[in-house]
C-alpha cells in the first residue's frame, strides 16, 4: 500500500520561501506521475505543479516563474520549491502519486503567507 508524507509547510512572510517535501513508500516511485495540489479556504483543489517520469515540469500560470518541483527517483521524493510567497498561496498542500488508475495522496501540510 502506497503512501505519501508531506513535510515543510509553516507560516512565512510574504516574499518569503518555502520548500516542501514528499516521502513515497510503499510504490515504484520512478513509475508515477507526481504533483503538488493546494486547497485554499472556499476554493477547489488547484493543481499547483507536476512532473513526468521523464523530469518534465508543468505549472499553474499562478506559480509560473516564482515555483519549481522536482523529482529524486533514488530517494522516492518530490519537492516543492517556493519562492515569492504571496498570500494567495495560502492553503494547504497535498502532494499526488498517480499511475493509471492507481493515485495515492499525502495528509496535506498547511503554508500560510501573511502580508
């Protein structure tokens, strides 16, 4: 059984950085696909960031320039740079395995930007 655990998520000044991390076990890591989602209060679940097996990155125009995510196939983690926090990154965040049918989802890690 697969599982995901985020971690790197706090409080931070707007303009600030964060970096979230994703611990996979219990899966062939190297064989999903991966991506960050964000649920912010009164908001659907939003799509942050992904990346293929392939390293191939693709981005929320939201985040575009300012987020970067990336993949260790030899330690089964993905990560979430951030960079220029604004508020309305707000949320929490919920890291996503998916191969086919087969998707697995972290227990979220909150980033909260105050002004």
């Amino acid at each position: 059984q697969g599982q995901l655990v985020e971690s790197g998520g706090g409080l931070v000044q707007a303009g600030g950085s964060l970096r979230l991390s994703c611990a996979a076990s219990g899966i062939t890591f190297s064989r999903f696909f991966m991506g960050w989602y964000r649920v912010a209060p009164g908001k659907q679940r939003e799509l942050v960031a992904s990346i293929t097996l392939d390293n191939i990155p693709n981005y929320a125009d939201s985040v575009k320039g300012r987020f970067t995510i990336s993949r260790d196939n030899a330690k089964n983690m993905v990560y979430l740079q951030m960079n220029t926090l604004k508020p309305e990154d707000t949320a929490a965040y919920y890291c996503n395995a998916n191969f086919g049918p087969i998707k697995y989802w972290g227990q979220g890690t909150q980033v909260t930007v105050s002004s």
